[in-house]
C-alpha cells in the first residue's frame, strides 16, 4: 500500500492580472494567487526594526499576543490559545532576527515549549496603524482587480479599514483548517506562508466540527501543509511519512479530496473565496495583512455548501 496524500494541485497564479480576469475568477469562487501585487516599497520596508516598532499599536507599551496551548494550532478560541502581553522589542527580535530556536518545519510538531516569548510560538494579530494602511495603497489593488465594478462586488476596504488585519506569526504557527463566510485578501509582506486550499465541495474529507462540539466553521484536520513537505511540487522532495500516516489514520477521507497548495513569499497576494476552507501555516517567520469584506447581497442566492446552514 502507498502512503501518501493526494498529489498537490496548483492554483491559478497570475502576474499582471486585470479586472476582466480577475472578475471572471471571482464570480467563479476561484482562488488566485496574484504575484507582486504590493508595492514594492512595502516588504523592504516592513523588515525595518525601527519603522514597524513606531508603526505596530502598543497596549502601555507592549503587544498582546497568543500562545497556543499546543504551541503549534493558533485559533482565537481560549480552546487553542491563551493571551500574553510582550515588549515591542521581544516581538521584533525574535521575528526580524529570528531568535527562535530552530526547528524542522517540515515535521514540525509544535514541540517547540519555551517558557518565554523569546522561545516559545506567539501570533500577534492587530489592527493597522494608518501609515502601514497607506503603504499598502489598497485602493490601487481595488482598482487593479475591480476596475470600475469594485462596488457591485460590496469590495469597500477603505470604509472598513478596522476590518484590516495584521498577523505577525513566528515560524511553524498554524491557523488550522476553517472558512470564513466572507471573502478574503492575505497580503504577503515577510517571510513565507503556506496556504492548503480545499473546495466546498469536499467538506465531509476536512472532518467540519459541528460547531457545538469545536469552533463553528473549523475542521479537525490538522497539519496538511506539513505533510507536503518543503517543496511541494518538487520530484526531489522529501515528504515526512510519519505525519502522512498518522493524517491518514485519523482522516482518512481527506485522499477523497483536490488538495490546493499555495506558497506565498513577500509582494504576493492571495484571494480566497467565501466557504473555501484554508489551513494556513507560517513556513518562517512571517508579517502578512488580511483584507476581508462581505459577499454582496445577489451572491448570497448561491452559497457554498457548507455555508448553507
Ligand atoms: O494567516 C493566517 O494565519 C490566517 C489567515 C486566515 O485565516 C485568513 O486569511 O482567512
């Protein structure tokens, strides 16, 4: 018997994408990774100690933070995660200097059990200071990837700016499986993110808790990104066979499913459609920015499966 998880699929990528192409993906709850989408001050930028230590909104001088409890699942759920506060200058040296001991990420199983913030996992989620929002200058991506029909579509990111996210994520942090009833931008400012993609369509292989029991529109599968291995469409790579056995003894319908696989590095952009379920883990150290905003009132005719209840 072979051990293995479905071969990974790529999604549409694009490097200069225009409204038409952009629209036609979009009404077909595609995703699509847009290369270079940023401008291209920001990443040289938002790698600078000193202009992200003026920029990131402190509470009396410090960050708040979550741990995981397994230091490795992030969710903002007091089940996944507990909250700490820590110096602006602890957060930074550990992310730009990389002061976190090493670890196999292609293994990684949230054994990394520090007892303080300089060598244990945190994700610091805020809000944006307004330079960090003007840096990004959303409205040009609006208008690259809406032209003209940017408010058919409800994509308003400037009236909602307090919507917009920043994730700052030491290396082998996971936000595991879940989808989000709206539709989503991740902007890849630092370091690189793995995205694992899964359709609608195949909700019953990602094991969906039923929002009793676990967190309404998360799933139980855990660690699919790992299991591909560093490179995942490489012939040379090496996959971990240990974690691929363990997935497939506790979920074994997840080889029913199309397995997405989407590596992000700095400037890129990825869009996510409402319902699509996505397990995101940090493959270094990482500082990205979520925009989100609602289906527009005619797309709600037609949602996707599991958003119909
Ligand atoms: O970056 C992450 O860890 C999670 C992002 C996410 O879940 C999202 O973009 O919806």
């Amino acid at each position: 018997m072979t051990i293995s998880l479905p071969q990974s699929l790529r999604v549409e990528t694009c490097k200069d994408i225009g409204a038409e192409k952009f629209n036609r993906l979009y009404r077909h709850r595609r995703p699509v990774l847009l290369k270079n989408l940023l401008p291209e001050a920001v990443a040289p930028l938002w790698k600078q100690k000193t202009y992200l230590a003026r920029q990131l909104l402190k509470k009396e001088g410090k960050l708040e933070v979550m741990y995981a409890h397994d230091q490795q699942n992030f969710m903002d759920d007091v089940d996944f995660v507990e909250k700490g506060l820590v110096s602006v200058d602890d957060v930074l040296d550990v992310i730009l200097n990389n002061t976190l001991p090493e670890e196999d990420a292609g293994h990684g199983n949230g054994s990394n059990k520090g007892e303080n913030a300089n060598s244990r996992r945190f994700y610091h989620r805020a809000h944006l200071s307004e330079a960090m929002l003007n840096d990004l200058d959303i409205h040009t991506i609006r208008n690259r990837l809406f032209g003209e029909r940017a408010d058919d579509f409800s994509f308003a990111p400037e009236s909602k700016s307090e919507l917009i996210r920043l994730w700052v994520s030491t290396g082998g942090n996971i936000t595991p499986m879940h989808f989000d009833r709206c539709h989503g931008l991740l902007l890849q400012v630092y370091g690189r993110k793995r995205f694992v993609l899964i359709h609608p369509d195949d909700t019953s292989s990602v094991y969906p808790y039923d929002g009793i029991n676990g967190p309404s529109h998360g799933a139980k599968v855990r660690r699919i990104g790992y299991s591909y291995g560093r490179e995942p469409f490489s012939e040379s790579n090496t996959v971990p066979f240990e974690l691929v056995e363990e997935i497939l003894t506790r979920f074994p319908k997840i080889t029913d499913a199309d397995i997405y696989i989407v590596d992000l590095e700095p400037g890129d952009v990825l869009y996510t459609p409402p319902g699509c379920w996505h397990e995101v883990t940090s493959m270094t150290n990482s500082i990205s920015v979520t925009v989100p905003w609602d289906m527009a009132p005619f797309e709600l005719d037609d949602v996707p499966v599991n958003m119909a209840f």
